[in-house]
C-alpha cells in the first residue's frame, strides 16, 4: 500500500513537472500541412483575389466558419456572426437594424455577405474597413454589437478543447499563446470569402445553359437601359454584373437634406471626411435580394415593391443626389418585368451548400 501511494505522489510530481515545463501550450505534435483552397467560379465572375499573407485554404476556412458562428466571440456568449448575418436570410437578417448583446440597437441595416471577397473598395455601408481582416476585428469591440475585447476573446479560444488545434493547423502555430484576433480575423475573413453566389438564373443565362423568358428579356432591357422603346431604369449602373453591384458609394436620394451638412446620417463622409460624401452608401448587391429584406442602408423599404417605387419617384432631393435619379415614369407592367428579371439573380443551391451552414 505504501508503495503504491509513493508510486501515485511520483505519477502527479511528473504531470505537474510537465505542465510547468510546458506553460503555453505547446502544438507541435498536430500536423501543420495546410490545403489550398480555389474557388470554381464561372468564366463571367472576376477573379477572387486573397492578401498575400492570407492565401485561402481549407483549414483557415473551416476554423473561420467555426468563428463565424460560435457565440464565444461575444462577451456573455450569447451572439456570435451569424446573429446577424443569417446563411437564411443572405448573410443579413430580417430587421431594420439589428440589437447587440445589450439589446441595443444599431444604426444600420446588417447588409448581405455575398460575395463580400470581390469587394475592394471597403467594408461595411460606408466602406470604413479596407480588408475583410480589418473588418473581422471590430464587430467584437463594438459597444452595441457582440460588446467584448479581444484580450478576453483570445484567452477563451487558448483554452477552448478544439480551436487551439484548428489554429495549429490553418497557420501553423507552435503553441497556444500564439493565438491572436489578427489570426482569428485572418480565418474569419477566409470563410467570408466563399460566401459566393454564382449559380442563379442570369449565370445560367450567361454561361448559354438557359434563356431568359420574355418578361425577364423586358426586364433585362429596362435595368441596363439597352433599348430606346423601354424606359431607362438606371439601374445597371450601381448594380451592374456578374457581381450586380458596382462596388461603389452613392447618394441615392433616400434621405433629403437641404445642404449637405443636414444628412441624418452621413454615409461615407464620416469616413473620407469630405463632405462630398455625405449621404452616400454602398450600393449592396441584388443577388438573392428577394431574401434581405427590409432594404437600404437604414432598413427603412421593406419589400421590393418599395424599393422600385422610391427609384421610380425620382427619390429625395439634395445636393449631392446621383445625377442618374430621376422619375422614371414605370407602370405597373414595367415594374413586374423589372422584378422579373432582378429575380434572376436569385441562387437558391447558395441556401444548400453544407460548408456554409452553422457546424455546431
């Protein structure tokens, strides 16, 4: 009996003597052997271009879409990306602005994350962010959002069971402690880039598998302003393909303001600080827009409906409105076929694919 207990006391001194031998964690002994990542896209659709520091590969991009919907980035654990941007809902949600953790609500509409990874003039409704990295970084630290700092996120996932290895393996880290918000951005940003929608009915159509029926081909020449016997709609501008959307900001005449200092919100001036951008916002893409509801920067358009009778009215005046809003004089029939053909972008395999859904 004696002899077994010294036998135990030896057995623990040995564990204790490792675990202060080894204080940080260390992760050599998990493969780092990283497998690339290229996206299949079809021959209309631009490249999809990674940082140089960031290529895509499997493992960042499973680790990221962990991230992407584990509610340990918040600060009671109660929210996570997803909260927000619904794989439902095209990456957004069905509310005007969304709450954070506090139940306080934001000033903006949570915009759709399709194919946020060929955007390159800047994140968010006015373009704040330059990268999907930087981007990653801030809803965690944002007092109305997910409220947390990363310090305390960071301590979490080091002593998380899994995701210590899942970052050995996406970026070959030797032990815990060098677990970091760059890193976690860098992995959430490589899952938000194959959030892609290709496969609708206008890619189709472009690819020559199928054609568009006769109210779409109205539509088609209405939103491209192609034909001298319909009405110009304007719309081919802002939101123009593959991608149906211009990557670009713009004032469109949503908020009315008599100077250009009186915008309720200010849009992309508060970034670029000139006041030649206040009132001007991202034009988001219509691709399975049918599912993003309600629309704009605000929320404030809750059908579609609503969206072409805004444009249709001329929209609201102020100094800096888009030269191209005017009253674009549509009836009834007109608007069903530009409906008609906006619905072609609708992706309904995007809903299907299993590597964009929620893994827990």
């Amino acid at each position: 009996m004696r002899r077994g207990l010294l036998m135990l006391i030896a057995a623990t001194a040995l564990m204790v003597i490792g675990c202060v031998k080894d204080p940080e964690g260390d992760l050599t002994d998990f493969d780092y052997n990283p497998t690339q990542y290229v996206p299949v896209l079809p021959a209309h659709f631009p490249a999809l271009v990674s940082p140089a520091d960031n290529p895509l590969t499997e493992e960042g991009i499973l680790l990221g879409r962990h991230l992407f919907f584990d509610p340990i980035l918040s600060a009671d654990s109660s929210m996570s990306c997803a909260s927000c941007h619904l794989p439902s809902m095209a990456f957004s949600d069905s509310r005007k602005t969304s709450p954070g953790i506090d139940g306080i609500f934001g000033k903006r509409n949570s915009m759709s994350l399709i194919n946020v990874g060929f955007v390159r003039s800047g994140l968010f409704w006015d373009g704040r962010a330059k990268t999907l990295e930087e981007q990653a970084l801030l809803p965690i630290e944002d007092p109305i959002e997910l409220h947390n700092t990363w310090p305390n996120v960071i301590d979490k996932l080091r002593a998380h069971q899994k995701y210590p290895r899942m970052f050995r393996e996406a970026f070959g880290i030797s032990k815990k402690s060098d677990i970091s918000k760059e890193l976690a951005a860098k992995a959430i940003a490589q899952f938000e880039r194959t959030i892609i929608s290709k496969d609708s009915k206008f890619d189709r159509v472009m690819e020559g598998k199928e054609k568009f029926n006769d109210f779409e081909l109205i539509g088609f020449g209405l939103y491209f302003d192609d034909d001298p016997d319909l009405p110009d709609t304007e719309c081919g501008h802002c939101h123009n393909t593959p991608l149906a959307t211009s990557d670009d900001f713009f004032n469109n005449g949503l908020q009315r303001s008599p100077t250009l200092l009186d915008f309720k919100d200010k849009g992309r001036g508060m970034v670029t600080m000139s006041v030649a951008d206040n009132g001007k916002f991202r034009a988001p893409t219509l691709r399975n827009i049918k599912y993003s509801a309600p629309y704009m920067h605000d929320g404030s358009l809750a059908t579609l409906d609503d969206v072409i009778n805004h444009y249709n009215s001329g929209g609201q005046p102020s100094p800096n409105a888009d030269p191209l809003l005017h009253p674009l004089g549509l009836d009834p029939f007109y608007k069903e076929c530009l409906k008609a053909f906006i619905d072609t972008f609708t992706d309904t395999l995007f809903f299907k694919k299993p590597e964009l859904q929620n893994p827990f």
